[in-house]
C-alpha cells in the first residue's frame, strides 16, 4: 500500500481552474472521500493522480517518490470508471484477468487470483459472462475485481455508485467498505453526494471550484465547518448573519441571539425547533412555514425568514401540531450554533 | 386507400430500380450459358465458354494478376488505413479536421483525372509505369475508403476503456491491439472488403499505370471488347460480378456500424 501525496497541483482549462493548488496526503491504507458539487475539480484531481491528467505545476507524489515521469501504465494503480468501462469483448473472467495478463502472471497463478477475487466481491460464479449479461450491481462489482486485483498501490473510484439505484447503492456502499478493509488499499473516492462520502470515508476533503476548502475525519469537519460552504454543503445548515454586540449577534430584524459566537453562525436543520406558540428559550425568531414535506419517517419543513430560506428536518411527530402554512415560532440552543469564519 | 396506392407506387418503383440495375447483370449471366456464340435465342444450356475461360492462359494470367495486386492493396490499404484512423482519433494532431476534410474529395474526383495525376507524379518523380506504380495507385485509392469506414465504427468507441485498460498496466501497443482493434474489428473487415473491391475493379489507374503487356482483369476486358465480344467476357464477367456482390454483401452486413457483438 501506498502514501499518496499531492503538492500545489494546478490545472487550467482556458479560463477554467480546474485544480487550484491542491495539496493534500492521502493516508496509506485509509479511505480518502473526495466530495464537492458537479464541477468543482474531483475528477481531474482523480485523473491527475492516476496520469490521465497532466498538471500544469505542482506534483504527485506515491510513498515519496514523484511520478510525473511514471506512465498510468506503470504507476501502479487500480481505478473504478463511473461507467465501469468493462470489456465487452472479454468474459468477466477476462476482464478481470486483464491486469494479470499484462503483467504476464502465470496462467496457473492468473486463474487462481481471479476465482479469489471473484470470490471477495461475490461473483464466483459468473466468470464466464459476458459484461452484457450482467445487472448494473454486478458490472459494479467487476470493475472493483479487475481493479484491485492487480494489488495496486492506490485505489481511485471515480463515482462508483452513482448508476446504481438508491437501494443497491446503499448495499454498495457496505460492501466497497468491506472490500476496502479486506484488502487495505490506499483508496480516494469521489462523490458529490455528502452522506456517501461522510458513511465510507476515515478523511473527508471538500473542493469547491479548483479550492480545497475543508479535510479532515468526517466528524471533526461535520461538527465544526468552520465556513459557511462546508457547513451547508455538509448536511443542511441554515445561516445566520449580523452585527455582534456586547449581549450576542444583533440580527438585520433587530432580533438579538444571544451567545452567538461569530458574526455568521451556522444551525442546522435538525437542530431547529418549530412551535406555534413562543417559546420560552432565550434564542427564537418569529418566521414563516412555506410547506410541510412528508417523506417517511423523516419530515422537512421549508420556511422563510425575512426572505430568507430556512430549512428544519425532525421526526414527523415534532410537526404534528404545526398548520401546513402559517407564521410560527423559531428555536435552538445556544449549543447548536456552529460558529463560521466568513460572512 | 391512398396509401395502399401509395403503397403500391412504391414497390412498383422498387421493383424498376432493381429491374433496370439488375436485368443486364442477368442477361449477361444467362448468355455465358447460352450455347450461341451470338446470343441467339432460343437459350440452350452449355458450360462451354467457362471451360474456354478455363483454357484461355491469357484471361487466367490477368485474373490471377488482378487477385494478388488486390489482395497486396487490401493488406496495405487497411493496415495503413486503420493506423491512420486510430492516430486521427486518438491524438490531437495539428490541422486533423483539415486532413480529416482531404479525405473526401479523393472519393469524389473522377478516377481518369486521378489516374492522370498519377502517371504524371510517377513520371514526374522517376519511377514511371510498373506493377510497384499500380500498387501505390490503388493503395491511394483505397486508402480513403478505409479510413471513412473505420472511423465511423471508432466513433461508437468508448475511451475509457482505453484508459481502463492502460490503468491496469497495458501500453499503448496492447490496449491497441487487446481493446481498440477488437472493437472496430468489423469496421475493419468491411474497409478491407471495399478495399479489395477498389483494387479489383480498378481500370483507369491500372491502364495508365501498368507497362504493356501486364494487363489486369477489367483491362483485359477493356480491350478484348474493343477486338470483338466473346461469351467467353460474359463468362468471366460473371465470375466477377458473383464474387463482387458476395464481398460487397458481406461488407455491408459488417459495416451496419455500432452494432454489438
Ligand atoms: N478535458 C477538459 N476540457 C475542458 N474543461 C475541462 C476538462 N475536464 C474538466 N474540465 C473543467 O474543469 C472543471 C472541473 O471538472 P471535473 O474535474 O470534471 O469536476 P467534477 O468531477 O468535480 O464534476 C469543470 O469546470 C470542467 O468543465
Ligand atoms: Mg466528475
């Protein structure tokens, strides 16, 4: 297994800043999510570190040593395509061979790391398919086969799960962690959905226009944003900003929140409380409810603070006295405010 | 109503085209088994002119002249072709759209000004007629034909399976060979075939090209028709037209592009 390193990385695409400056350490053996909206650099970081793209400066470097004279053939890697990019001419078991072949392993040898691999990802079975013949789960599961058996030193998984349901795609999940821990591989994923990355990840990093904005363990950077793009794009926060004053933060509407840590503050969406009469905590705020969205066990109440757009998530039951629209009454602790650097 | 009329109009139409593109083919096909050295009628079956075809060391030689010049520009033509298509497609050369563009018109100038040009290039640059003269003419010839095939059938090509390819440690010439050419592999078959066709039934470039005395097929035909028809033309002809509609068929069934193996 394998350190990966990048150092100052920059890409340009005419006037587009792909890359900007992107230094980050790969753990070995770790699980890196890379997350960030569509467009916002994770692919051609990926495909940076795998050769495909070659930075305008800065370097990648593998435990140490630089690769930017290394060929993709030669550096070592496994790597997921979105779409899967199996051979269509070769079975399941060629596909997966593929990579053993090359390197000119024994067929003996060959045969023998295919069938274990097969085996690892639950496909024993159907090594003689052809890619056609097989569900869009099972196509999945033999992209990540031919990828890692190889025993590459890094693992790079260019949205590996989007194609897939939302049900397959949670079952998918569990199985590239339980894959990922068997086999120890240096791997860096890529996801724009945050709750993928924030359930597979030890390390998160988030980009947002070329920019590394935030990394870190999914918990540390969840539980405190630090700035209001990581915080709303990390689970739904809703932003607050004003003036601080000697008794709290002086809201535009003249409402003071008291304890306010910054002058922008973040609370998010399971931490607000909706009441239609007022309510006795010290931080509340008079706003309106735009629309009750029912969605299972889980309910979502859309409102509006002074045009602004605030969002709060609670059990069904939290809602149950609530009218479907109406002016009611807001409230957090003063614990649940995420201070944020930058207004 | 209308449209069963319309309906009607319309296979009428089609059964005109394939009359008039057909019926001299099989005239001609039922005469070099016709008996009469004058085509007279009534039609009485005889084999003989394809036995005189047999005897005759003169048509032979040429035929046999024509398959080996053909088959030497199809292996050409086709390797260089499909090289030149994968390149194109694979890398960003300067000016590819323009040379893209100057694959066409080839296809489009009349051969006679095309075999013209030729004779005076290979003058001009000293090699002047000769069998090497007729092969490079083919070869030109052919060149376009593959390369418009062939492209057409990498254009449904998927590139990451390049890329996947060469992330599991294949270089340039085995993710060629290994993924890329196993997928045009149809659209190469059907360049090869029209390729060959080219080649085959060339005449213009042939004449000019080859020295006296080293005739081809269509060149020997050419002039034995300018001497006086025989059933035995008719014969030989039809051989030809057989083995033409067979490639062409089978390249047409190849080159239905995209289509999943
Ligand atoms: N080959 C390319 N040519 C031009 N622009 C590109 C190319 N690849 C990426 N870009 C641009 O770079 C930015 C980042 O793209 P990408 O890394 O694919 O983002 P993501 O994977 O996060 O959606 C986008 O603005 C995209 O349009
Ligand atoms: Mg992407």
């Amino acid at each position: 297994m394998a350190v990966v390193r990048t150092e100052g990385l920059v890409k340009t695409y005419g006037a587009t800043r792909a890359l900007d400056d992107i230094t980050l350490t790969f753990p070995d053996g770790g699980f890196f999510g890379l997350l960030g909206p569509s467009g916002s650099g994770k692919t051609t970081l990926l495909r940076a570190i795998a050769g495909f793209v070659i930075p305008d400066s800065g370097r990648v470097f593998i435990d140490d040593a630089p690769v930017e004279n290394v060929p993709v053939e030669a550096r070592e890697i496994g790597m997921v395509f979105q779409n899967y990019a199996l051979f269509p001419n070769m079975t399941v078991a060629g596909n997966v061979g593929f990579g053993l072949e090359v390197r000119k392993v024994p067929a003996a040898e060959r045969k023998r790391r295919v069938a274990e691999v097969l085996d690892l990802v639950q496909l024993g079975e159907l090594g003689d398919r052809k890619p056609h013949e097989l569900s869009g789960g099972q196509r999945q599961r033999v992209a990540m086969a031919r990828a890692i058996v190889t025993r590459p030193r890094v693992l790079l998984l260019d949205e590996p799960l989007s194609a897939l349901d939302k049900s397959l795609r949670v079952e998918m999940q569990i199985e590239l962690k339980r894959i990922q821990r068997e086999v120890g591989i240096t791997t860096i994923f890529v996801t724009h959905d945050q709750e993928e990355a924030l359930t597979l990840s030890d390390q998160i990093g988030i980009l947002r226009d070329g920019r590394l904005v935030r990394h870190g363990p999914p918990r540390e950077v969840y539980d405190n944003p630090r700035d209001p793009f990581t915080a709303q794009f990390l689970g739904e926060a809703n932003l607050f900003s004003g003036t601080p004053e000697p008794g709290g933060l002086r809201l535009a509407d003249g409402t003071l929140i008291p304890g306010a840590p910054t002058a922008t503050i973040a609370v998010r969406a399971e931490d607000l409380r909706i009441t239609l009469d007022e309510p006795a905590a010290p931080i509340r705020l008079r706003a309106r409810l735009r629309q009750r969205i029912f969605a299972g066990a889980m309910g979502t109440c859309v409102l509006d603070w002074r045009g602004n757009p605030l969002k709060a998530i609670g059990r069904d039951q939290d809602f149950a006295g609530l009218p479907a629209q109406g002016d009611v009454w807001l409230s957090w602790d003063s614990a649940d405010m995420i201070p944020l650097s930058e207004g | 109503m209308t449209n069963r009329f319309l309906a009607r109009l319309g296979r009428i139409y089609l059964g005109l085209i394939l009359f008039f593109l057909y019926a001299p083919i099989l005239a001609m096909a039922a005469m070099s088994f016709n008996a009469s050295e004058f085509y007279q009628l009534p039609f009485r079956f005889s084999t003989e002119w394809y036995e005189r075809l047999w005897r005759n060391d003169e048509i032979l030689t040429a035929a046999w002249r024509s398959v080996w010049i053909a088959v030497v520009v199809t292996v050409l033509a086709t390797a260089a072709g499909t090289a030149a298509s994968i390149a194109l497609f694979r890398y960003d050369i300067p000016g590819k759209r323009i040379l893209q563009v100057l694959l066409f018109p080839p296809i489009a100038i009349p051969w006679l000004i095309t075999g013209t040009a030729m004779l005076i290039f290979f003058f001009g640059i000293g090699v002047g007629r000769g069998t090497p003269s007729v092969i490079v003419g083919h070869v030109a010839l052919a060149l376009p034909y593959v390369i418009v095939v062939v492209t057409a059938r990498l254009s449904t090509f998927d590139r990451t399976l390049e890329e996947a390819a060469r992330s599991l440690g294949a270089g340039p010439f085995t993710v060629t060979m290994r993924v890329t050419v196993p997928w045009i592999l149809p659209g190469i078959v059907a360049g090869a075939l029209f390729a060959f066709a080219v080649s085959f039934d060339q005449f213009v470039v042939s004449y000019f090209l080859s020295e006296p005395g080293d005739t081809t097929l269509p060149v020997l035909i050419y002039t034995a028709i300018r001497k006086g028809f025989t059933p035995e033309i008719n014969a030989i002809s039809t051989i030809i037209i057989g083995l033409s509609m067979a490639i062409m068929l089978v390249a047409a069934r190849y080159a239905k592009f995209g289509g999943e193996r």
